[in-house]
C-alpha cells in the first residue's frame, strides 16, 4: 500500500517510520535539531507549495532516511491510509 504525500509523490506504508505534526513537534529543540541535520545532509524533500503542515520519516531498504515536508495536516494523512494506526 501506498501513502499520497502531495506533488505526486508515494511512499510506501512500510518505509514509513513516524507521521509528525509539524507545528505541534516543533516546539521541541531535539525536534528542531532532527530537522536541521536532515536538511544539511540533504535528506529532507519539500511536497509542498505552501508552508508545510506535517513530516513523514521514512526509511529506506539501504537504511538512509528521508525526511518528507507535506501540506497535508498529519491527520488527513492518517486518513488516508483507511486506519489510526499501523498496527
């Protein structure tokens, strides 16, 4: 199964480590640090034209990480996949 990130864009559900709200986690410093390395190792892509609304983690099968800016809030993206959890 596949999660629509925007800008056409997919991940598939199992590379999928964390779906953040992104005005609710950046209040964190340890957050806010995460993002910043991300973006200085170049792993972090922008799917937005607006300012963005949530980050998805995802893992890929060589381990690297990549970091997603959606527009999407994290709720609509959680709805998208049909449950509240990945369980």
């Amino acid at each position: 199964m596949y999660l629509h990130l925007g800008k056409n864009v997919v991940v598939m559900y199992s590379d999928i480590v964390a779906v953040c709200d992104l005005d609710n986690s950046s209040h964190s410093y340890i957050t806010r640090k995460y993002l910043a390395d991300a973006e200085k190792k170049g792993q972090v892509v922008n799917v937005c034209d607006d300012l963005p609304k949530s980050f998805v983690v995802c893992e890929a099968s060589d381990g690297s990480q990549i970091v997603y800016l959606s527009q999407l809030a994290s709720s609509t993206l959680l709805k998208r996949t049909n449950t509240l959890s990945f369980e």
